[in-house]
C-alpha cells in the first residue's frame, strides 16, 4: 500500500510540472507575442492543488512543498491559516519564488 501512495504522489508532482510545460508551449505555439506568465500559471496550479485537497493539513502541504517546489525549504507555518485559500496559495508562490531565485532561472 506504501509503494502505491509514493507511486500516486509523484504521478501527481510529475503532473503538476506536467502542466506547467505543456501551458508554456501552448503559450508558444499560439501566440504572436509570446507573454508566459509563470506566476499566474503556477497559482493556478496552487489553487488546483488546494481544491484538491477534501481538508488541508500541515502535513499535505509540507509533502506538496517537498514534491513540488523544495526540498530545501524551511518550513514555517506558524500563522499560516489554512482555511483561507488565497494566503496557502500566496505562501505557495513565496516559496516558489524563494527557490526559482536560488536557481537563478530566467524566462
């Protein structure tokens, strides 16, 4: 049973990097001016993952965080209110942004 929930939780992190990739091509291949905006995409994905979720938790979002986004993150949830929607998803894209910084990408 333990090897068949690694196995869902990294189909879903594959898929989440997944749609990411496809969104930008698609942004490519049908578009003139060609304005990919990585923070839109990714918070939609946060919202999908939220939604997702029947109740979030502490631990669902540290496994999201690590699948995900960082494995190096240091998590602090202290006044993180996880019933308010837009403030998971608003600490999701702080984080993405931490780490897209440390790898200095640029698009």
């Amino acid at each position: 049973m333990l090897q068949r929930q690694k196995s869902h939780e990294m189909d879903m992190s594959v898929h989440f990097q997944r749609n990411l990739v496809y969104k930008f091509r698609k942004s490519l291949l049908h578009q003139d001016n060609i304005n990919f905006d990585i923070e839109a995409n990714m918070r939609d994905e946060f919202h999908r993952f939220y939604r997702s979720c029947e109740s979030i938790s502490m631990n669902n979002l540290k496994l999201y965080i690590s699948d995900n986004l960082s494995y190096t993150h240091n998590i602090k949830f202290n006044e993180l209110n996880l019933n308010d929607e837009d403030k998971v998803v608003d600490y999701l894209w702080k984080v993405a942004q931490a780490e897209l910084k440390s790898k200095e990408v640029f698009f």
